[in-house]
C-alpha cells in the first residue's frame, strides 16, 4: 500500500510542479463577462444609431415609400411595377440591381409607419456589424478585440445632410454589406470544415450582394486575406478558393459595362452617360481620396465647422429648416457655430450620457482583458488587410463613374461608406492588436496604449454623436412638413382646383411627389410638375413674343395631353415659417401675367392651409399672405400683404382664403403672422456688390443671371429685396443676408439705383448701388 501510493505520489510530482496557465477570470466567470461585454458593445452602437429612428424619408425614400399605395390604387400590379422598373432602368441608364427592387419596394408595404421602416433599417445596419464581428472572430483575434468592433463604429460613423447610407435609401447599402460579410463567414466556415455546401452559400450570397448593388464587384479583393487567414495555403491555394468569386464578379462587371455601353446618352428616364465609367486616373485619384475621406472619423465635423456660409452668392439658396438637407447640399450653412457650443447642446441629453457610459463600461472591459490575452499577429494583420479591402472597393465603386467623380466631396461621400466605416473600424480593432503585441513584454506601456486609446474613442464618439444628433435634428422640419401635407391634402385643399389641371409642384423645400399627393388625398394625381420647370420655360420663350403667344397652358410643352384638354395649371406651395410651423397653397397660374414675368403669377383666390398638430392654436385671422407683386405696365400691383380669411377646419388644420387682385409670383408667396416689434428694425449695412458697371454682369449664377447679396439687421425668411422700385424675388440666407436675382434692364446703363428691403409692410432704410459707366 505504502509502496503503491509513494509511486503515485512520484508520478503525480512532475504535474503539480508545473507552472499553471494564468487566467485571468475562472471560466465561467470569463465566459458570463465575454457576453455581457458584447451585449453592452451592440448596446451602445444600437444607442449611437438611435437618432435615425426620428428622422422621416429622405433620400430616395421620400419617394418611393408611397410607390406600394399608389400602384394598388390605380389598380396596378406590384410585380409588374418591380420588373418594368428593372427593364426600365438596365435599358435607359445601363444599370442593373434587380435584386433591390424585389426586396426595397416590398419593404414598404411590411412597415407601415416610417418608424417601423427606420428600426428594420437599424436592425439591418446591427445584422452587418454582428457578421463583422463574428468575422473578426473567425480570423483569429481573441473577444476583447471582436467586442471593440462595434464600439470602435461609434467614433467613425457619421450622418450628412447628403447622400447618407443609413438615414436613406431603405438600408441598401447595409443590406449589400450584410450580405457581403455573411459571404466571407460562409467562406471561411466551409474552408475550415472543408465544407462544398458552405463554399456555395458564399458564392451564392456574393452574387445576391453583386445583384443588389453594382459596384459589389469591386470588393471581391476581400475574399483574398480570408481566403489566406486559415492553414497557411499557398499561392496556389489561395487562387483556387478566390477564383469563384473573381468569376462572379467578372461576369457582373462584363454584364454591366455592356448595359452601360448599349443604353443610350440622354432618356426620359435620366442621363445614362453620368454613369458610364471614367477610368483615367487625373479624374479616378482625387475622387478616391474625396470619398475615402467621408470615412476618416470626424472628417464631417471638419468641414462643417470650416465651412463659409457665405462664400458664395446663390438665390437659389434653400432657407428653410428643413431645405439644405432635402436639396442634397454638402453641408447646412450654421449648422456648427462651434465643437464647445456642439458638445454642450447636444451630448447633455439621457441618451447620450448613456451611450457615453456604455462606451466607458465596454472599454473598462475589453481592454483589460485586451491587455492580458494579446491577439496572434497573423490574426490582427488578416484582419488589417481585410478592413483595408473594405475601404478601398467600396471607396472605388461609385468613383469610377462620371457623375460621382464630380458629385463628392472632402468629408461628404457616396453611401458607400457605410462599408468603408466597417472596414476603418477593422483597422482601428487590427492597429491596436498589432500595437499591445508588441508591447506585450512592457505591461506598463500596453496599459498605458489602452487607456490612450479609451480616451481617444470616447473623446471622438462624443463629438460625432453630437453632430449627428445636429443633422438629424435639422432633419425634423421634413417631418413636421409632410405631416402637415398629409393632413392638408387629406382635408381637402386641392378640392378646389379641378383635376383637370396642371399640377405644378414647388418641391424646393418639402420632399414632395406625385405619388405622395396622390396617396395623402386619395385621388389620382393630375399631370404634375415642377414649378421651378414651369418657370424656366416661360424665361426661356421671355424674349421670343411669337413663342409666348403659342404657350397657352403649360402641358402642350411637355407633350402630355392637347390644349383643349386641359386647363391652366395651377401651383401646389408648402413651406415652414421661422418658427417652423407648416402652411401650403394652391393657386390657379396667370398665364398672361406669366408670360409678362417670365415666372409664375397667381391671381385671383389663393386658399392656405395652416398650423397641423404641433401648431393647433393657429388662426388665419392672426396671420397675412405676403409675396412679390408682378409690375405689368400700366396696372395697378397687387396690395400686399393680404389678409387671411378662415374658411373651415379639419383636424388641426385651418383652411383660409386670399385674394390676389393683381398677379404675385407663385414661388414669393409667404404666409406668416405680421413683423412684431420684437424683429427689431429693418436696416441694410452693405451689398455685395455695392459698386457695378453698366452691363457686365455681377455674382454670376449657374444660369447666367446676376444676383445681388444685401447684408442687414432683422432680415427674416420673408423679407423681399427692391431694387430700382422693382419688387425682386428674393431668398432668404439668414438673419443678416438676403439674396435676389436682379433683371439686366436695371443695371444696363450708368445711374443710383436704389435698394429697400420690404417685409410684411415694413420698409427698411435706401441703399444706393452705384452703376458706373
């Protein structure tokens, strides 16, 4: 016995003295940690995108979302809508992603409300970033660096006032990378398990992305780092399992540079020749480095706190709270006064001290544990070549083509980039794995580089919150605005007009369509257009008297229906005061008074729908319908302002009635309460110019007219510009500067002309603009 247990305690000797592995929690404990750390991770992310659930539709969405109502309203088919719009678009503009119309259009009629159209858009951008994850994982790196995935997008992901990936555009973008990433975790799962089953699946999910979005080709390069991450293959091997998907993509790019090439230069539909490809590199390099730029983090608040609002003059300008954003600017003019101002108004609110703590919470976590379990270098540089692939296909797709080499700018990118942040945060997660490697023998200085790098995503994630949560919060007039036509339409303000009519929409703020009023007031649309269209027609037959003499109405212009069809058209206006609160108008279009003007005149009853559920105490006796009057020779102008009449009441908005006696421009009308003392005075400073020669033209603009900038005191969204005793059409910049567009006939000889700012019968001091010979 004693011999028999002295020969087990010898034998037992040797493993007892061996040194244990050092863990740095019990496994259990370890384990419970590891999930709450990502369950914290995706919380925070899924806080730093919440914003997007209070915007409305923008982008495309804001007019295809009502596309399902009306096609079941005019008694079309949905299928058939999807496939003629496929055949439609690989036809006129050679582009072909027929797998976003099946699964977009639909998307539409299984979230009814925008709110439940904005969570599934989150949900997806989440699905994307869960792959990322378990990507990341699959390559290698230990949890900690999986779990600083989706914290690391807090510090790069930004919102724009242009094209954005995740605040339109009915998630496709994150669809396409969902898709893409679910093919590389197929890829690397079948490669493993030496699975043909899984090597399908991940072709078949490539070729799903490369049909939803045609610039999916160009990030077959990914497949190359995960084709290598596992079994130390040889080049040989690392080709074989990327041929496929190179063939996939070879065959995508062949059918659409043949689409390209086939459709011809100018349709009805659009401008095919924008999208052709443009390879050469003076024109492919510096859009490259443009749209990678939307990438970098904080790249946005760059150009939003350096922008000069008033670098330029442009008439044109879009005023409104709501206007910068649904006319695609690059960046809203004040939208940063500055980063101190930014950070105290909009990271003060629950919701961002929340995901600061949650930031804080997951980073306290995962970097101790980063620290002590340094990640394998072969994992942290697939991962780095991976992220580097993301970055620069996705950044390369749109590039490539004619119109987004022109369209995108330092800091404000193509939607794109919602891959490109997946793959700048794979090389944040990489660097710093590569970078606690090699300080792996120096405790200290690897404790030191994780408290360095905690301070920087948390610095950096609050800044981009607080201007995203700016962006979105500029987003809020569209809401209000559409909620209001909702109600409008529905209570019956283009009633009046026969249907027959013309519909000329002044989409220059709101994000109208045809399909929305066709929804919203539940009968068919009339022929409709745009206002600003209906304009530049009547300009360009201005000088021309035996054209004019022919423009009896507008639609023979456009070819839709004869003459005697048809009656004069008539404009549907919407907008937001100052204060923001919603009025819209429709009224019948002088065409004589037009021809006259160049523009389009309104006379006669003009009727208004005002307030809408957020300004339910508005009363049309309190406010006055302001505007532009036309000068027709020898006619009296029209008196203005108008005061309003209430005529009836349906829900939380009041219908009231003007009457124009003499012709006013459509696009000056403004619905308002009167000046009150509390504007202050109306006074100019200065104009830009403030000195011309007779003729030569001044402040160019796109269409060759001049246009003259007046800097002032208490200039609102309603004050008009006089020039020379002609009431000019005018737009509002801001509080200190208005814009009109000034005739040539006024400065085409040497004199003192005199300019007044008008607003709601107030008239400021003279200002003199010298013209000189």
């Amino acid at each position: 016995m004693s011999t028999g247990g002295a020969t087990r305690e010898r034998a037992a000797t040797p493993v007892a003295a061996r040194r244990p592995r050092v863990q740095w929690l019990p496994s259990e404990r370890a384990a419970r940690l590891r999930a709450a750390t990502f369950v914290l991770a995706f919380l925070a992310l899924a806080l730093f995108l919440w914003p997007t659930t209070r915007t409305w539709y923008l982008g495309d969405d804001a007019q295809h979302a009502f596309t399902p109502d009306a096609v079941v309203q005019r008694g079309d088919s949905l299928a058939g809508l999807i496939f003629h719009e496929i055949e439609r678009s690989a036809q006129q503009t050679g582009r072909f992603a027929p797998l976003a119309y099946f699964v977009v259009v639909p998307a539409y009629w299984l979230t009814p409300s925008v709110f439940a159209f904005k969570v599934g858009a989150l949900l997806i951008a989440l699905l994307a970033v869960a792959l990322a994850t378990i990507l990341l994982r699959q390559l290698g790196l230990a949890w900690p660096y999986a779990a600083l995935l989706p914290l690391s997008l807090c510090a790069v992901v930004q919102f724009r006032y242009w094209h954005d990936p995740l605040l339109g555009y009915a998630a496709g973008i994150p669809i396409v990378a969902s898709l893409v990433l679910g093919s590389l975790v197929a890829f690397l799962a079948g490669i493993r398990r030496n699975s043909v089953v899984l090597h399908v699946a991940a072709v078949a999910l490539f070729a799903a992305a490369c049909l939803y979005w045609e610039g999916t080709p160009l990030l077959m390069p990914v497949v190359v780092p995960v084709a290598w991450a596992f079994g130390n293959p040889s080049l040989r091997v690392v080709v074989r399992r990327a041929a496929p998907f190179a063939a996939v993509s070879a065959s995508f790019v062949v059918l659409v540079l043949a689409l390209r090439a086939a459709a011809p230069a100018i349709t009805e539909y659009g401008h095919s020749a924008l999208y052709k490809p443009d390879v050469s590199a003076a024109t492919v390099v510096p859009a490259l480095a443009k749209q990678i730029s939307g990438s970098v983090p904080l790249s946005y608040l760059i150009v939003a706190v350096n922008r000069d609002a008033e670098a330029d003059v442009r008439p044109e300008h879009r005023a409104s709270p709501y206007g910068a954003a649904a006319a695609g600017e690059d960046v809203a003019p004040g939208l940063v006064d500055s980063l101190r101002a930014l950070l105290a108004d909009e990271v003060s609110d629950p919701l961002a001290i929340a995901l600061l703590l949650l930031v804080v919470a997951v980073l306290a976590l995962a970097l101790t544990a980063a620290v002590a379990n340094a990640a394998p270098r072969r994992a942290a540089v697939t991962t780095l070549g991976v992220g580097v692939c993301l970055v620069i296909g996705a950044a390369l797709a749109p590039v490539l083509s004619y119109r987004w080499q022109r369209e995108i700018f330092f800091g404000v990118p193509y939607i794109s980039v919602f891959i490109e942040y997946l793959g700048v945060a794979m090389v944040i997660v990489a660097a710093l794995a590569l970078v606690l490697g090699a300080l792996r023998s120096r405790p200290a200085a690897a404790a030191a580089g994780a408290v360095v790098f905690a301070a920087c995503v948390t610095a950096v994630s609050a800044a981009t919150y607080a201007l995203n949560a700016r962006v979105v919060e500029a987003f809020r007039g569209v809401e209000t605005a559409m909620e209001f036509n909702e109600q409008a339409l529905a209570g019956g303000l283009l009633r009046t007009p026969r249907r027959a009519n013309e519909l000329l929409i002044d989409d220059s703020d709101a994000p109208l369509s045809a399909h929305f009023i066709s929804v919203a007031s539940g009968d068919p649309v009339p022929p409709t257009s745009s206002l600003a269209e209906f304009d530049r027609t009547f300009a360009t037959c201005a000088d021309d008297r035996e054209a004019c003499e022919r423009v009896r109405n507008f639609t023979p212009w456009l070819g839709i229906a004869p003459v005697d069809e048809l009656t004069s058209p008539v404009a549907y206006l919407t907008r937001l005061d100052q204060r923001g609160m919603p009025w819209a108008a429709v009224c019948a279009i002088d065409v004589a008074a037009t021809r006259r003007a160049a523009a389009s005149a309104c006379q006669g009853e003009i009727t208004v729908a005002v307030g809408g559920e957020r300004f339910p105490r508005t009363r049309c006796s309190s406010l006055i319908l302001d505007g532009v009057a036309v000068q027709t020779g020898r006619a009296r102008p029209a008196r203005l302002p108008i005061r309003l009449v209430e005529t009836r009441s349906a829900r939380s908005v009041r219908f009231c009635r003007a009457e124009a006696r003499a012709p006013v421009y459509a696009r000056s009308i403004v619905v308002s309460p009167r000046r009150s003392p509390a504007e202050g005075p109306l006074r100019i400073v200065t104009t830009y110019p403030s000195e011309t020669r007779a003729g030569e033209p001044f402040n160019v603009q796109p269409d060759g007219r001049s246009a003259l900038a007046v800097e002032g005191v208490g200039i609102t969204p309603s004050t008009r510009v006089v020039v020379g005793g002609v009431d000019l059409l005018s737009q509002y910049a801001d509080e200190h500067l208005v814009t009109a567009l000034v005739p040539k006939r006024l400065f085409a000889r040497p004199r003192r002309l005199p300019v007044v700012l008008r607003d709601r019968g107030v008239r400021s001091n003279t200002f003199i603009l010298e013209v000189t010979r």
